[in-house]
C-alpha cells in the first residue's frame, strides 16, 4: 500500500511541530526507502546534507522543509505530504 491510498488521519499539529510529525515516536513503520519513493512520486526533491537531516523541496528552491530523524520524515511523508505537494504545485503554476 503506497501514500497515495493510505487515509490515516494527520497527527495535531502545535506551534513547536508545524507538520505534526513529532506526535508519534514510534519506528519506522515502512522504511526509508519506501519513505523516499513515496516523497519523489509527489513530486519532492530530496536532500540529505548531513546525517539525520533531510531537506525537502518541491518544483522551486523555496519553501525549504527541513526534517531531522527518519520517523519525522516518514511521518510528514504518511500525513502531511500530499497536501502540501498539492498546494505547492497550485502556488506555482499562478
């Protein structure tokens, strides 16, 4: 099962977690190599300029999303990700 048919619904986000990514501290549930596939199907570039630091943007240098564990980016990737691949290719195209 891919993100693209995965309806979980987002964990609350808070003025200290954007994204909502840090609700949860469990493992991986899919690894990072699913976790990657699903990002770059949406569209995301990735970059990893250190260790446990990924930096991810989407058709355009700016916004910069900045993630710092494997389960934060998996959980942005299974939660939040869609929404924002869509509002950012909606930003782009005006």
């Amino acid at each position: 099962m891919g993100i693209a048919n995965a309806h979980l619904s987002p964990p609350p986000a808070t003025a200290n977690d954007l994204f909502g990514v840090q609700a949860f501290t469990t493992s991986l549930l899919k690894g990072m190599d699913v976790t990657r596939r699903w990002l770059e199907d949406l569209g995301f570039s990735i970059n990893e300029p250190t260790q446990e630091h990924w930096v991810l943007t989407h058709s355009a240098p700016l916004p910069e999303l900045h993630f710092y564990s494997a389960s934060e980016l998996e959980m942005f990737a299974r939660h939040r990700a869609h929404h924002y691949a869509r509002r950012l290719l909606k930003e782009n195209r005006s």
